[in-house]
C-alpha cells in the first residue's frame, strides 16, 4: 500500500511539474505574442490623398522621408534612375474615370508611380504593378504611361517630401512633388461632357427630375440657355420663395440678354433672401441686380 501511494504521488507531482512547465511555455508565448505587436513609429511616415476629380476620384498613397541634411537628388537618388516617388512601398495612384496624363490617356486604375530625375526634366511613370516594395523590381515593360516634364527649381528647401493636388477644377488638376529643392508640377484632366449630359437625360425620365442641377450645369457650361430657364422655372415651383432659385434663374435670364427680367427676379430674390434673414443670398442677388442695371 505504502509502494502504491508513493508511487501515486510521484504521478501527481510529474504531472504538476509538466502542468507549471506547459504554462510557463503558454505565458512566456503570450507575452512574445505581445512583444510582437509592439508598434514603432515610421522614419518615413505614410500620407494617403483623396480627391474629388471630374466624376471621380483620385487616390495618392505614398511615404514621406525626410532630407536629414542628405544630399537627395544627385545623392542619395541618383539622377537618371528610376525612384519609387518615396519610400518604402513603391508610391500608388488609383483613377476611377479615364484620365488624360499631360495630354496622353491613362486608363481608369491602380498604377505604381515612379519618377527618373533630372537635372532640367523629370519622367514620371505609371506603371501597371500598383504593389511593389521600392524599385527593386520595377520592369519598364510593365510601364503603361510615361511622361516628361521640367523640373522646377525650389529657393526654399522642403524638408518632408510632400506631394499635393492644386488648381483642382472639375475636369483639370495639377499633381505637385516638392523635396529638398527640387520639384516638378504634373498636368491630369479629364472629360466629363458626354456622361454628364446621359446622366442629365436619363435622370429626366424619372419620376424626381434634377431641374436645378441641371438648369446649373446647362447655364456654367453654356448649353441651351431657354432650356435651362424652364427647367429652373420648374424647381422654383417646389419652393416659390426660396433665394437660391431666384438667384440662378436671374443670372440665366441676365446671359440670355434679358437685364430686365433679370432685375425683376433679383429684387425678388433680395426681398425672399431678407425675410428669411439669409444674408449670403441677400449679398448675391444684389450683385446681380446690380450687373442687370449696368
């Protein structure tokens, strides 16, 4: 008996031994688990850009490192070779619509987009692998677009590299790049005419017709101008006071060469705009009664 509860005990105790063992292990796992999600911050930080464009979209992902005192271009990025436009990932541009790349058609898409400087103008490059680590494999054949252009000279040193979207319209826009002092300025438009006016045409055949956007888009576009008058004459009827359509009916009718009519239904907008106490369309409909009595 005594054998039998020794040797009992010693099962016991090999098996508390294994179970304190198997939970260091577990706990000593756990915590390198965690050490593993230890986040650390970027020497080069990560900027996503999103603009409005045409009917679309352009989306600009991209790392920003820092000069650091480093010579960059003509240093560090020699010049005449293929740069990422950044660090770490390859720089990424994603179109929804077709583009237009300093006058050259890009189609919609997700593109890597890679630059060669030089000292007097740059090549910048769309190419079809939007996912790739820096250049190392970059292949021109994979390029579907290259362009040139001059390379614009900075007095002040950009410290971060930063990329940006300027003189944005609804169909043209400027990508800029600027690092240290170097930069170059890229030319994007599109067309948006042919969808815009099937839009218009369809949505007419609807039960809720756009007649204010669409007497809008007709009068900044310099469509049918007697059109656009009855499509805002027929919104103006779902709210007879409002200022804003008094505003845009004025301004069309003005264009069609028609001052008085115009002065008629700016003062009408003036009179709305004050008793409603909105002072913006108050201030607009007077600048275009004033325009209708030059």
């Amino acid at each position: 008996m005594r054998k039998f509860a020794k040797s009992k005990n010693n099962k016991i105790m090999k098996l508390s031994i294994k179970s304190l063992m198997l939970s260091v292990a577990l706990l000593g796992a756990a915590n390198f688990a965690n050490a593993q999600e230890v986040k650390f911050p970027q020497s080069s930080s990560g900027q996503t850009l999103i603009q409005d464009f045409g009917l679309g979209k352009i989306t600009l992902t991209y790392s920003r490192p820092n000069v650091k005192g480093r010579k960059i271009f003509g240093g560090m990025e020699p010049m005449g070779a293929v740069w990422r436009n950044g660090a770490n990932a390859a720089t990424r541009i994603k179109f929804t619509d077709d583009v237009k790349i300093e006058g050259k058609d890009l189609p919609a898409g997700e593109y890597g987009l890679f630059s060669i400087p030089g000292k007097t103008e740059w090549t910048v490059i769309f190419n079809k692998i939007a996912n790739q680590w820096g250049a190392y494999e970059y292949k021109e054949s994979d390029d579907v677009l290259r362009v040139k252009v001059k390379t614009i000279a900075l007095k002040d040193k950009v410290e971060t590299l930063t990329m940006q979207f300027s003189a944005v319209g609804e169909t043209l826009a400027t990508l800029n790049m600027m690092w240290e002092n170097s930069a170059y300025a890229l030319n994007i438009t599109t067309s948006i005419d042919e969808k815009v006016m099937a839009n218009i045409a369809e949505a007419m055949k609807g039960e809720k017709k756009p007649y204010f956007a669409a007497a809008q888009y007709y009068f900044q576009h310099g469509k049918d101008l007697k059109q656009a008058l009855t499509w805002v004459t027929e919104a103006e009827k779902s709210d007879p006071k409002a200022p804003w359509f008094k505003l845009w009916k004025g301004r069309i009718q003005l264009k069609m060469g028609d001052k008085a009519g115009a002065a008629v239904t700016a003062q009408q907008g003036i009179d709305a705009a004050k008793a409603q106490k909105v002072d913006e369309y108050v201030r607009l409909n007077s600048e275009l009664l004033a325009e209708a009595k030059k």
